[in-house]
C-alpha cells in the first residue's frame, strides 16, 4: 500500500506456509525491519486492528500478527488466489447486453454492500479500487474452493483486500489517525473523493468510500473512469476531481442499446463533489442498484407519478399488458357508444327539424286550400278549385305514402274542402283515410284522432 507522491511502500507481501495450523497465508511484512518510524509502525499495527474488527466471506481474514525476533513486524491472513475485478471484467462481454449489466451491476452490489459491512464497525477502506478486490477462485488452502463461489446468479465470490489506508472510526482512534494525516492525500487518485485528494482529513467518512464506489461503478458499466487523471500531475488531478464535473456515463457508453438513465443517475449521486449530496451510507447506494435491478423506483431523484407507473408497468408486465388491453376495449367501446349515440342525436335532431318543416308545409298547404274554399270564395267559379283539389287528392296518394302524417294532415284538409263544395262522397273517403292513418301512427288516445272521428 503506497502513499501518494511517494515511491516506498510501507510493507512487502509473501504467500507462506503457515505451521500451526498448517495451511497456505499471504504474509505482510513491515518494510525496513526494525528501523522504521514510528509513523508506518502505527499504520501497519491499524491494518492489523482493521482486519481484526472484520470477519465477512468477501473480506479477506486476518489469523495472525506479531514481531520477529529481529523487529520485524508482521502478520499473517488468508491467501486469495484470482483476478483483480478489473481483470475479471475485461475477460468478459462489454456490457452492453442486457444480461452482462445486470451480472456487473449485481457484482458491483455485492461489493458496495460488503463496504457497508465494513462501516457499521467502524473501518472506512479509503483506497478502494478494481485492483484491490479479487474475484476468488481458490481456498487459502491453495485447493479449488467451489464453495467460495456465489450461486446467485452465477456471480463469484469477491475478496475486498488492503486495509492499509483505513481509518478506524472509533474515539479513541480517531484522534491519533488524524493526527498523522493533516494535509496527507492518500490513497490512488483516480478513486479519491474531492475531500480525500484535497488532504481533509476532519471531512473523511464513510461517503468518502461511496464515492471510491461511484467511480468504480462507473467503470464497472463503462469500462472508462469519469475522470482522465493518468497523465496529469498531481495538483491538475486535484483540480480536475474538486472542480470539474465528470463525463457523462451515457457519453462514454459504447453499447447498441440507450443505456438506462437510472443507471447513470445512481452513479452521479455516488460522484457528487459535495458529501452531503451523495448517497450517505455504502447500504443506501447498493439499495438503489439492487432498486434498478428489480424495476422499482430508484430513491437517487424524486418519484414523479408518470416515472413511478413506468417502473410499476416493468414490474408488472403482464398484468399492465392485459389491463392495457382491457383499457384500449374498454376506450374502443366506449368511442363506439359514443359515436353511435351522437348518431342518433343527429339523427333524432334531424327528425324533429322534418317533422317541423313537415308540419309547417302541412299548415301553410291547408291554410291555403281552406283560404280558397266555398265559404270564402262566396259565389265565385269554383270549377278551378274542384279541378285542384282532383289532382292534390291523386298526388298525396302517390307521393307522401313514406309520410303518413303529413298525408294524414292534408287529407282532413283536402277532405274540409270536399265537404265545403258538398261533394260529401269525397269528403267522407279524405276524412276515412285521415282517421286510419292517425290510428295507425298514435292508437286511439290521441287529439287529431278524436278531431278525425268528429270530422
């Protein structure tokens, strides 16, 4: 574990066989034997202290620590044979796939919630980072260790290694690990939060980790970190992760498909240069992952209602495709019933203009006939009307037998004229005709049938 700025490494590492009990470790010893200062001495005995206050199937065990006869220090823990995350990932499909975001992101979930782990007793990792996790594929014994790999969606078992950095946060630690790290970076850059890389030691907490998560989660999905710090000196690549904003996971996403803004939402809240805006706990990151993973609304924005049914909808598929389809039936019978009823408004609407415009023909065309009968005519020719009433009784036979009240009308008319020039015969058969008809269209309980039997 290497400080900043510094080529020398505070310890050297060994696999080793351990004699009682007998197995295969990973053996950290103390650089420079027993002349080193007082300074890395501490540092050394916190990881110890570190590892000691954790026992977790993803974070590798501590079994022994001690001092050589000589000075050495040391200490002894299990050994974890297999790729760094990072060279796990790049043995594997991009994630472009449905199917490899999800493996990766459930990865990455197992890992943020093994931090949180570390946090609730009191450990900040504070160099976390794809080199420092492995993905196990044996046991310490040296032997390949089936069990040690995860069934669950046929994730592996990662180790989180090097607690070289860590800070224990208990009071009566606290005090002595700030002490010697007033103004210190420590840890690897591109993984530094804001208040790590500026050496705030009093602003370091447990989303100093969640940040350190952020850009691995960012990694993890993109294969590229948010920030290009490689080549720049270390006071640019201060700046660059207090000042500049980080590139855009979508941006930098080289899959087919639209990545999901969920994802790059969870990942910005994680990159936030302000502590208190990110995610505030490893737990509460994980949980949002584990949101996406499963169609739930994710916790990273506010829940508007028109994002909280689209979530609801990929939960619920099924049911939302089917009540979808009862709705569109539903929507299609209705616009139906509508369409039809406004039809018949119409078309009810229609008749009544009809039978207005038919009842006003039917008064004008009786007032006009009755105008020019015997009893106002008053000894005038009438041999001219007698031929007009002749051709009107043949035309109202022929040409409103499709409107029977009209025809009914005009024939009490037609037969008041009859009956006004004493041609009784005529006058009877037009009254005759009338009352049939009205009987026909209204039954007997009505005013013009009453007004035909009179007639």
């Amino acid at each position: 574990s290497c400080l900043v700025g510094s080529e020398m490494c505070i310890r050297d590492s060994y696999e080793a066989q351990q004699q009682d009990p007998r197995r295969v470790v990973a053996l950290k010893v103390i650089r420079g034997g027993a002349f080193v200062d007082e300074a890395r001495v501490k540092m050394f005995e916190r990881e110890v202290e570190t590892l000691a206050r954790l026992s977790h199937p993803n974070i590798g065990s501590i079994y022994e620590s001690g001092r050589t006869e000589d000075g050495r220090h040391f200490f002894a823990m299990e050994l974890v044979r297999g790729d760094t995350l990072d060279e796990y990932l790049a043995k594997r499909p991009a994630a472009d796939t449905p199917g490899e975001l999800e493996h990766r992101l459930r990865l990455f979930q197992s890992i943020a919630s093994t931090v949180h782990y570390a946090h609730q007793r009191g450990v900040i990792h504070r160099d976390l980072k794809p080199s420092n996790i492995i993905e196990s594929e044996e046991s310490s014994s040296g032997a390949t260790d089936t069990s040690t790999r995860s069934s669950i969606h046929g994730l592996p078992t990662v180790k989180i290694l090097d607690f070289g950095l860590a800070r224990i946060t208990d009071e009566d630690f606290v005090a002595s690990s700030m002490a010697t790290e007033i103004g210190d970076i420590t840890g690897t850059l591109p993984y530094m939060s804001p208040e790590q890389a500026r050496g705030d030691a009093a602003a370091i907490d447990v989303r100093t980790d969640v940040y350190a998560l952020g850009v691995m989660l960012f990694e993890v999905v993109s294969g590229q970190k948010p920030y290009d710090v490689a080549r720049a000196s270390l006071l640019e690549a201060v700046r660059v992760i207090c000042k500049e904003p980080p590139r855009s996971l979508s941006g930098v996403w080289e899959g087919k498909r639209r990545l999901d803004q969920d994802v790059e939402t969870i990942a910005g809240k994680a990159l936030e240069k302000e502590p208190e805006r990110r995610y505030d706990s490893a737990a509460a990151l994980a949980d949002d992952v584990s949101r996406f993973l499963n169609s739930q609304p994710i916790l990273a924005r506010p829940p508007s209602a028109v994002y909280q049914m689209r979530k609801f909808a990929q939960r619920h598929r099924p049911i939302v495709v089917g009540a979808a389809l009862a709705l569109v039936a539903l929507l299609l019978g209705v616009v139906a019933s509508t369409t039809l009823y406004l039809r018949a408004e119409q078309a009810a609407e229609q008749a009544r203009i009809e039978a207005a415009t038919a009842e006003q023909i039917s008064s004008f065309l009786r007032s006009m006939l009755e105008g020019v009968g015997p009893s106002v005519a008053q000894g005038r020719d009438t041999t001219l009307l007698y031929d007009i009433l002749q051709h009107a009784d043949e035309r109202v036979a022929e040409e409103l037998g499709d409107e029977p009240i009209l025809e009914a009308h005009l024939r009490s008319t037609l037969g008041t004229v009859f009956f006004d020039i004493n041609d009784f015969e005529k006058a009877d058969a037009q009254f005759v005709r009338a009352l049939e008809i009205y009987r026909e269209q209204y039954g007997e309980e009505h005013s013009d049938v009453a007004q035909s039997y009179f007639n």
